[in-house]
C-alpha cells in the first residue's frame, strides 16, 4: 500500500508540473485531481478488499460482455 501511494504521489508531481509549466487552466487542474484522487481511492479498494471487482472485471460489469 505505500508503495502504491508512492505511485500516486509521484503521478500527481508530475502532472502538477507539467500543468503548470503548459499554464493549463483551473478547471483542467481540477480534472486532472480529481481523476488521480479517484484512481488511488480505486486502487486502495482493490488492495484492501479482496472480492472488490478488477479493473477487467468492473469493465466486463459496466459494458456487459
């Protein structure tokens, strides 16, 4: 789980820097946030909760097969 934090963190920096040095907007800032906080909480689902659904499994779910 730190690891994946790690991750995460590492993903946010990155994005945070390349948002600011491409001067995006507040909303695209938002966005960006937003997805990366919902991917880690996601994430830490799927670590934490053994019969929580795959990301393969979850699509197969939401679009049927």
């Amino acid at each position: 789980m730190v690891i994946a934090t790690f991750v995460y963190l590492l993903i946010a920096l990155y994005e945070w820097r390349f948002l600011a040095s491409h001067r995006r907007k507040k909303r695209t800032y938002w966005i960006t946030a937003c997805f990366i906080v919902f991917a880690y909480i996601y994430t830490l689902a799927v670590i934490l909760a053994k019969h929580f659904p795959g990301p393969n499994r979850l699509l197969e779910l939401v679009f049927g097969t």
